[in-house]
C-alpha cells in the first residue's frame, strides 16, 4: 500500500504554528514510506475566501520546504461532486431528506436542552415517506447515523477511543442551498484522493467519529487517524497570541532558519531518545506515529532560539550570506553582494557572528556597523553610554588610534588597557563600552577590538571624530 497523506488547511489569511507542524509530521510520515503528501485547500467558505489567503499558507509551505505531490486540489472546486454523494448516499438509504422548518428545529433544540440530551435531532424524517413533504421548504439531506452501540476509532496516538452512537446526530451532509457540508465534503476528498493516513490535530477527533459513519456508509475504507494534541503556550493554556508569535511568517520575518523550525517543530510533540538537534535527514529517517507525545508540548521559546542559534552557527557563509542579503535590503536598503567593502569585511567577521547569533535578524544588525555612513544615529542603549561622560575617553583612543600603523584586535585591546588605566580605574569595560556605541551606533557588535581591525584605522578615525563632535555640539542622533 502507498501511504498518501494530506494537509488540508482553510485559508484563514495566515498559517498557525500548529498547522505547520501538522504539515510537517504528514509530509515526514509520507516521505518516510516514500508515499505521497498532497495539499488540499479548504476553501468552501466564500465569504472570508481570498486568493491572498492562499498564497499565504503556499508560502508557509514554501519557505517549510515542504514539497506536496500534484496540483494543489480545491474543496470548494468539488461541490458538486460532493453534492452528488450526498444523493447516492439517499438512494443507497443511508440517507434522507429532512424537511423541518425553522421552527420545529427550535423547538427540538430546546427540549434537548430541557433533557440535557447532547443530539437534539429527534430523526422524524428519517422514517417518514417523502410524500409527506410540506410545501415551500426546501430539505436538508442528514445522513442515518447508528442508533444503537458504539463508534469506536483506533486513533494511532489516542488509543482506542469510543463514543455511544446516541450521542451522534443524524447530522446534515447537503444542506437546503444544495452545499455539502464540511464533513461531507471532507470525507469526500480524502476517499477521492486515496488518503490512507490522516493526522491533525485532536480538535479533530469528534468529527472523526462522524466522519467515519459516512465512510461506512459508502463502504469506503476509514484511513488511520492520527489525531496530535495541540500544542500548548508556556503557561500551559492553549498556545495563542498572548504567549507570543503564532503564525509562520512571524517566524520567518523575526529570522529564524526553516530547518531550525522544522527541527523545533518535529520535536514539539515527537522524540527519538534525548536528541534534540535532529536534522531532516535523520527526520526522514526516524519519523514513525509511535513516537508522536500523548499530551500537549510546550511551546519552548528559549528552545527554538538555541536550535536556531544551532543552525546557523552551522550553516555554510555562503547559504548564510543569500539569507541575510534580502533583510540587508529591506532594513538598511544595501545591497550587500554589490558592495565590495562590506563583503570583504564581513567575511572577516563571519565566523564570529554567526557562532552566536539567535536569530539571521541579529545576525544582520550586528553586522550592520561595517557599512554605517557617517551621520548615523545611535540606538537608546549605546546613545547613554555615550552622554555619559565618554568624551575623554573617547579622545584618549582618538590620539592613540592615530599613533598606530595599522589596528589588529591585540594592539587595539592594549591600547584599550592603557586608557582604561588612565581614565577608568584600570575597568576595560568602561572603555571598551563606549568604543563600541561609538564605532557601530549600538551595543552590539563582534569583538570591538576585531571590529576596529575590521573597519582600520582611518574609518575608525572617522568615526570617533564625528561622536566626539557631535557629543561636543550636543547632537548626537537618538535613533
Ligand atoms: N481544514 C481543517 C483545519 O484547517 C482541517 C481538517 C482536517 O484535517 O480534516 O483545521
């Protein structure tokens, strides 16, 4: 048997950190078998339908590197379809057409609610002859859902789970416009598109069991199910804007690497052993349902910054520097690969940067300093660093800076101790401080003595000069 697995999100206009995940164990668990992952979109509801919407989950997809098979298939495109197996489902008998009103709909709900009874439909037309039809009302078609017994679902990470079929409506499959329903729908597809193994998440696992009657009603084979507890915020509730970034996109836009989010979000829910650094590779190797946590993970913020930090401490400059060349464009309008001066000074300092960078977005504000041009402002941090008080030390680098040759991080660290033996009580710290808020406007940079190397001596020059001035003149620029 092929495995084919789906990922059939509704476009909401942006893509949950949860449903990335469920994207990711579908494509894993297919291409582990070396079976198909198709995308399918959930686009029946028209009224919040948009093109946009799409595009977003398909770049979500995109930047997961996430590949699905074939064309991206269309719910809303296979109504009538749908629409069709509603009626075969009424003239195999699996099925009827109810004809209440409005009012007698009321009336059921409420006396439902009197008897505390969790199916209100009293099934009236379930064996009433369609001759008996009212005029003016146009029927719903309700599927006929077990009365006696039990359901019961061999869920692949719940266990076996059982509801009593009293508690499943005869609920409604086409509704009077002639829609299908969702569940319909739903069913529909995933028979038409040979899916053998649905996994998402548990708020799905009620919808199995009705699911399921209309696959027994066509006598359709079940796919396994596999339904993920969700994943929860830090606090434990369920994992929501207040914790934090929820959507895809704010991963990416806040520079995290899609293999570190691929690598967190397998293992927000999944475990081989200890491992916490599992490449795709190994992913792909390792991906089993088995393995999949009965209970809710955590989403772990710290923990995604060190598996990001991971990879980009690992990844090649080369893959680094066309990551960060857009970000450069978009925040500091440069375009780094043209630039001969910052290439060659980054190159210097790469190494250095990426083994502690977080994030490709810290990455590039560190290395932001190599192409500063005078006037540039100062961030809040670095702007008080130097209002207080700095000037003199400023200055006593100033005149050493010119004494030298040629800057390297020893003799610019020397020169550092010997001003600080002057002006700070022997504090390197309190040299070294405002050296940095001078040279690169923030408090943060690769070593300030590497990054004076790196910029030499006259830009470094430069660059004292205009603080010294501007702090002299009071016009030092807040960023
Ligand atoms: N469209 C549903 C959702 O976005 C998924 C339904 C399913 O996986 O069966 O939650």
């Amino acid at each position: 048997m092929t495995v084919v697995t789906r990922f059939p999100p509704s476009p909401t206009g942006f893509m949950h950190i949860g449903n990335a995940r469920t994207a990711l164990y579908n494509w894993l668990f297919a291409r582990h078998h070396g079976g198909k992952f198709l995308l399918r979109i959930e686009d029946t509801d028209r009224t919040r339908h948009s093109e946009e919407a799409v595009g977003v989950i398909m770049e979500g997809m995109k930047w997961l590197e996430l590949d699905w098979d074939g064309d991206v298939v269309s719910q809303f495109a296979g109504r009538e379809h749908h629409a069709d197996i509603a009626r075969q489902l009424v003239e195999k008998g699996q099925a009827y057409y109810c004809y209440c009103s409005p009012e007698e709909l009321e009336d059921m709900r409420n006396k439902a609610k009197e008897e505390g009874t969790s199916s209100f439909y009293d099934r009236r037309w379930r064996t009433r002859d369609i001759s008996e039809a009212p005029e003016g009302i146009k029927p719903v078609i309700r599927i006929k859902a077990p009365i006696d017994g039990a359901t019961t679902i061999e869920d692949k990470v719940q266990g076996s789970v059982t509801v009593k079929n009293d508690t499943l409506d005869d609920f409604i499959i086409l509704r009077s416009d002639g829609t299908p329903t969702y569940m319909l729908s739903v069913v529909v597809d995933d028979h038409d598109m040979g899916v053998t193994h649905i996994l998402r998440g548990d708020d799905h696992l009620n919808n199995a069991f009705r699911q399921k009657i209309i696959y027994d009603a066509m006598g359709w084979d079940t796919p396994v199910f596999a339904h993920l507890p969700l994943i929860h915020g830090p606090d434990g509730g369920k994992f929501s804007k207040r914790h934090g970034a929820t959507s895809v996109d704010e991963y990416k836009d806040m520079g995290y690497l899609p293999e570190a989010m691929r690598n967190y979000l397998l293992r927000l829910g999944w475990s081989h052993g200890d491992d916490e650094i599992i490449p795709t590779e190994k992913a792909l190797e390792w991906f089993n349902i088995e393995s999949i946590g009965k209970s809710p993970a955590r989403f772990d913020f710290a923990k995604l910054d060190s598996i990001n930090t991971h990879y980009i401490a690992h990844s090649t400059n080369e893959y680094l520097l066309d990551a960060i060349a857009p970000l450069f464009a978009d925040k500091y309008q440069i375009d780094i690969k043209t630039n001969d001066t910052f290439m060659h000074r980054l190159g210097a300092c790469m190494d250095e940067l990426k083994s502690r960078a977080k994030t490709l977005n810290q990455l590039v504000d560190e290395a932001a300093f190599l192409v500063k041009s005078i006037p540039y402002d100062f961030d809040e941090k670095a702007f008080n660093i130097l209002s207080d008080g700095s000037i003199q030390v400023l200055e006593a680098i100033y005149n050493q800076v010119q004494s030298l040759d040629k800057l390297t991080n020893d003799n610019v660290q020397e020169l550092c101790k010997s001003v600080a033996s002057d002006f700070a009580d022997g504090k390197l710290g309190k040299v070294a401080m405002p050296l940095r808020a001078a040279l690169t406007g923030t408090t943060v940079s690769p070593s300030i003595f590497h990054a004076a190397e790196i910029l030499g001596k006259d830009e470094v020059l430069e660059r004292l000069s205009y603080v010294m001035h501007s702090l002299k003149e009071e016009k030092l620029k807040k960023a």
